[in-house]
C-alpha cells in the first residue's frame, strides 16, 4: 500500500508563505459605469489573482483591473486580456465559426 506524503506547512518555502498581502480582482457581472459599484474578488498571490480574473472571463464576466497589494493598478483590463491570451481564443473562434459556415451546406434550393 502506497502512502502519499503529507505536506509539512512549517517548512513552505518563503515564496509561498503568507505575507499578508492580498491582490485585488476588480469585476463585475455586466459592463457598468465608473461611479456604479463594482465587485472585489481578493488572492494572496498574483499567479492566484490572474487565475482568477481567468475564471471570471471564462464565465463571461467583465474584469475591469488588478490591484497589487499597495493598491496600485497592476493590469487594466486590455492588459488582462493579453496576458491571459483571451484576444486570441476569441478571434480564432469567430474565424473556426465563419469557415464552419461557409463549409455547411445551405437548405436553399438552387444554392
């Protein structure tokens, strides 16, 4: 019977301890103004807040920006995008559904 390995916390390495520092995912259910309040999603980490503000857009929400822990704005939303290489999922996908249609057959007669 095979065992598996326990993870000690005591001895994480410093990259993975908690600092206490927490990134901001700014996001929303729908595109709002900028005076109308907006959602906060919060991670220890940046790899977790870009994971995150992945999931969101996945599911189709909006994700205005990230905050770094001092508060400053570490990428818009545009940045967010390409980095996470959305854009390009995007327009590979309109262009799959575009040769799709040119490729069905029409049920018009005479086309």
């Amino acid at each position: 019977m095979a065992f598996h390995t326990k993870t000690n916390w005591h001895s994480l390495p410093k990259e993975t301890a908690d600092s206490g520092e927490r990134w901001s995912i700014i996001w929303d259910t729908k595109r709002r103004g900028e005076n109308d309040s907006r959602n906060t999603a919060v991670e220890k980490f940046e790899a977790a807040a870009l994971d995150r503000a992945k999931h969101l857009l996945r599911m189709g929400f909006v994700v205005y920006e990230i905050r770094a822990p001092q508060g400053t704005v570490f990428l818009e939303e545009a940045a967010i995008k390409e980095r996470l290489g959305l854009r390009a999922e995007v327009k590979r996908g309109e262009s799959q559904r575009a040769a799709e249609a040119e490729d069905a057959p029409s049920d018009l007669p005479g086309e």
